[in-house]
C-alpha cells in the first residue's frame, strides 16, 4: 500500500526551520566562547549569562503562544519572531563589544524565539486532522530536517569566527535566518487553509487602545525589559513567575475540559520526564564546550578544530538515525502507545546517560595523559544526540495530538518552558560545579566528577520509568480463570 504523502506545506515549514536552527545554534556555538575569549568572561559568570539567555529564549513561547491562538495564528507569529531573530542577529554582527550591545541584541533575539519556536510546531500541526497517521513522519521530518542547519551553522559560524572576527560569524546566522524568512513567504499560497491574524480582535478598542496598538506598545518595551533582566541577573525570578502562571494555567485547563484530563496528565508527565533530560542535554553549550575548550587535544593533522565545531556532533547523529526516525513515524493507538511513548522517553535517557559515562571516562583519562581524547569527546556527544529523538518530537506529537481547541500553542509554550527554560536555567546552576578560579589539574577533576554523576543520575531515572512500564503493564493484565 502506497504511504500518503506530506502535504505541500511541509517543506516551506521545513525550510524555515532548517535556517533558524542555523542561526540559532550557530549562534549558540560561538556565545561562550565569545564571552571567555573576547570579553574576558570568567567560566562561571559566562556560564551565568548564557543559560540566563538560553532559559529566557523558552519563556517567552508562553506568550508567543498565547498571542498565537487568541490574535496573530500560527503563520503570522512565525514571520514576526523570524524578522526579530534577523534583528537580533544583525545587532550582534555590528562588530561592537560593548556588554549592553549584547545585552540588547540577545533581547531582541528572546522576542523573536517566543514568537518563533513553539508556533512553528502548531503550524505544522494545522496541516493534519487528529487522525492523520502522517501527523508523526511530519514532526519527525521537521525535527530532522531542522538539525541540517545546526550541523552547517557551527562549522561556517565557527570558521568565520575564527578567520574574520566573533561579529562575522553572528551576522552569518542573521543573514541565514533571513534566507529562510524569504523562502517560508514564498510558499504562501499553501498555508490559504490554516488560521490566519483576527483582524476584529485586533481592532478591538481596550484601555483607550485598540489591541494591535497593545502589541506595539509590548513590541517596544520587551525588548529593553529583557535587556535589564539580563544585566542585573533576574531571569530566575522572572521564571519562576512564569511557572506559577503555566501551573495554574494547566490547572484551568483541567478543570474546565474534564475530556482532556486524562491527556493533559499524560503531558505534565512528559513535561516533567523532558526536563531532566534536557538539564543535561544544555551542558552542551556551557559545561561540555569549556571543558573540550580548556581540556580536549583538538589537534587533528596540522589543523586545531575549532570548539565550535563540536555543536554539529549532535545533530550529526539524529541526522544519521534513520531506523530511529522510522520507528517514531509509526502509527500508534490506545493503551500500547502511551507504553510506547514511555520507552522511548526511558530509552534516550538511556542513551543520555551512558553518552555522560562515556565524558566521564575521557575526563579521568585526561588527567592520567594531560588532555581528553577528541575521538571520545565525539562518541560522547554522538549518543547525547541519537537520544533527542526519542524526546522532543515524541511529546510535541502528543500534545498536538491532544487537539484541544484554543489552547496547542499554550500547552507547546509551557513544553518549552519546562524543557527549555527551567531546564536551561537548572542546567546552569549544574554546571556551576565544573569552574574553578584557574584552569588545572583540579579543574579537569572537577569535570570528571560531574560527568559521573550526571550520568549516574539519569541511569537511574531510567530504572523509575521502567519500573513504572513494569506495574502498567501487571494492572492492566487480566487475570486468567483458574481450572479446576
């Protein structure tokens, strides 16, 4: 039987998501080394600042996805984010290195990513009905696809940084994420169906303003708002009003859809398993790229690789994982796909788990030899990476799935920021115990130390879910007859 194909709208999706994951994580790559390297950050203050940042980026979906399904729809919220991030990212490639110019510019990119990330996911969501099997092949392709530009973005990022100056490499994830504006508007007439801006919600007169105006007025301010946050250190106390306004959002939702119950438990489950993942996925940009930085022999030949290049390793991996991809595009129903979600869940934390065994082996046998192995540094980061696929594009699949009206881009902006956002900022605190005042012997100790316990505690939340598959599956058994 022939397989249905995606529908066209896919691939515009698609190609806007491959150019935001360049810009973004080409971005993302050069961050902290621009901080310790240019503006003479030590470890722990760039480690600070950076998963301020990297938390802040997953707080604002909340709002993006709020203003998504009450005023501007999915498509409209894509554009406005993405010319945010292209602002963003022009800012930071004015070749300046004043604090308050990156200060501003990575505000300006937080605006962009609320409007950005999570509506892309409800977009993509509005091509299918709830019983499309092709629902999941779509996610996984986007989630696939999308990992292209974060292989390319810091391998030309990292070597424009290196060749021409910090400030060539951010304008070169500006100008991709602009690229990818122009062909996403291209592809217009396929998105004719999907739920376009309400215009008489905007013209809507509150407070002595229409609504439209409200949001210029927010447009202007979010960005010196964030600005400040950032300097004076306050994104933790930012989220964690936004995770009691998420808390007793969801608690609303229950409460008035007693139908969707059963489902939306399923989610802050998988919200809560997602997060733990990601607290230890996000060493990657902070804790992971210092130590290969300050420890790992990155000589190959008679060239020394870049430590950004180390960013594409990951993304590498979910690319080379097609039996992977086809088994998450498998149809599921009923009770065995709740199970199944779970093993998936537990699997790549499986995965995640041994990839930090595998860090922690390369740190001691840095300290036996005086440097980490590079070829064990990408086997490590290869497995951290194969193991995303079984997280991510499982739980978005399942809270759009979940189909409940008006509330997809809520319910992805608060996946976000549970997985993105407390995990990132949750990650940074974590990686506070790698630093120390000087780069030594003590240091790669440190290291060590932490990779150890990261993957200790991760193999063991992987023991919780199956023993919780475990009893599932016992209840649900029925209980043959006895004979006489």
């Amino acid at each position: 039987m022939k397989t249905p194909s995606q529908p066209r709208a896919i691939y515009y999706i698609v190609a806007i998501q491959i150019w935001e994951y360049f810009s973004f994580y080409g971005m993302r790559a050069l961050l902290i080394l621009y901080l310790t390297h240019q503006l003479g950050f030590d470890d722990s203050h760039a480690i600070t600042l950076f998963s301020a940042y990297a938390s802040l980026v997953y707080v604002t979906p909340v709002l993006g996805g709020w203003l998504a399904d009450r005023l501007l729809g999915n498509r409209a919220a894509v554009i406005a984010g993405a010319l945010l991030m292209t602002l963003g990212h022009v800012v930071l490639g004015l070749g300046t290195d004043a604090t308050w110019s990156l200060y501003i510019a990575l505000a300006i990119i937080i605006c962009g990513y609320g409007l950005f990330k999570s509506n892309i996911s409800c977009l993509l969501g509005e091509l299918y009905t709830a019983d499309d099997h092709r629902r999941d092949g779509g996610f996984s392709l986007l989630y696939a696809a999308g990992n292209v530009g974060s292989i390319v973005s810091p391998i030309v990022c990292g070597l424009a940084a290196q060749w021409y100056g910090w400030h060539i490499g951010f304008a070169l994830a500006g100008i991709g994420m602009f690229l990818g504006l122009l062909i996403f508007l291209s592809g217009h007439r396929h998105f004719r169906h999907v739920r376009g801006v309400d215009k008489p919600a905007l013209r809507k007169v509150k407070l002595a303003l229409p609504v439209w105006g409200w949001l210029v007025v927010m447009l202007c301010i979010a960005p010196v708002f964030f600005t400040l946050l950032l300097h004076y250190d306050g994104a933790g106390y930012l989220l964690g009003l936004v995770c009691v306004f998420a808390v007793w959002r969801v608690a609303r939702l229950m409460k008035s859809a007693p139908q969707y119950r059963r489902g939306l438990w399923q989610i802050v489950l998988l919200m809560l398993a997602g997060t733990l993942f990601w607290i230890l996925a996000q060493q990657g940009g902070s804790s992971i790229s210092l130590f290969i930085d300050h420890f790992v022999d990155r000589h190959w030949l008679r060239f020394q690789v870049p430590t950004a290049w180390f960013q594409s390793v990951n993304a590498i991996a979910v690319m080379a994982a097609g039996v992977a991809l086809a088994w998450l595009a498998g149809a599921q129903n009923g009770e065995r796909s709740a199970l199944r979600v779970w093993l998936k869940f537990a699997f790549g934390l499986a995965l995640m788990g041994s990839g930090f065994m595998l860090l922690a082996l390369n740190a001691r046998q840095g300290e036996l030899h005086g440097h980490a192995s590079m070829g064990m540094m990408i086997a490590g980061l290869a497995l951290m990476g194969f193991a995303e696929l079984f997280i991510d594009p499982v739980a978005m699949s399942q809270i759009t799935r979940l189909n409940m009206p008006g509330a997809n881009g809520l319910l992805t902006g608060i996946y976000m920021l549970a997985t993105g956002a407390v995990a990132n900022w949750l990650a940074g605190v974590v990686a506070q115990q790698t630093t120390e005042s000087q780069i030594s012997e003590t240091a790669i100790a440190a290291y060590g130390h932490f990779f150890s316990q990261m993957g200790e505690w991760t193999l063991s939340s992987v023991g919780l879910i199956v023993v919780f598959i475990v009893v599932r599956c016992l209840l649900r058994r029925p209980i043959a007859p006895q004979v006489e």
